[in-house]
C-alpha cells in the first residue's frame, strides 16, 4: 500500500520533478508535488511524496529527514491525513 510523505524545507528552485528524482534513491515513487501559490506559481517550501510501500516511506524519512537538497535542508515524515471540510451550503 503507498504511503504520502510530507516533505518541508524545500527551496525555491526545487520542482516536482526534481523532488521526485531525489526521492527515487529510496525506492518506487509514485507522485510528487512542491505546493504552489495559487496567484504566482511560487513555491511555499513544501511539498508531497508519495511512496509505493510504506517501508519505502520509512526508508526515505530515515535517509532524507534534515538532510541537505538544493541548498536547503529537508524535514521528511508522514503526511497526516486531511481534516474533513464541511460543505457549504
């Protein structure tokens, strides 16, 4: 089952792209997204990794967890669910 890592500390520069090709070392990823402002397209130094296993996800907060990448050091760990919105009415 795949298991959604929360990944901070991302630098400007960073891309989906390249965020997922980092994580790669650890093992299959199947998304990676680097959050955006909605009116910009700037990064908000945060973004999603999702993993195929959730071995692969503890592998890779074990080895990327306050490790440096394109010039920032990152915070790896497991992406909380989102809370539940309630619909307008």
């Amino acid at each position: 089952m795949a298991a959604k890592l929360y990944v901070g500390g991302l630098s400007q520069s960073t891309t989906s792209e390249s965020l997922g090709g980092h994580f790669k070392q650890c093992g299959t990823v199947v998304s990676a997204v680097v959050v955006t402002e909605r009116d910009t397209a700037q990064s908000r130094g945060f973004g999603f990794v999702e993993m195929s296993s959730e071995a692969e996800a503890q592998n890779a907060i074990t080895a990327l967890d306050k490790k440096p990448f394109e010039g920032s050091d990152l915070t790896v760990n497991m992406a909380r669910p989102r809370p539940e919105r309630s619909s307008r009415n």
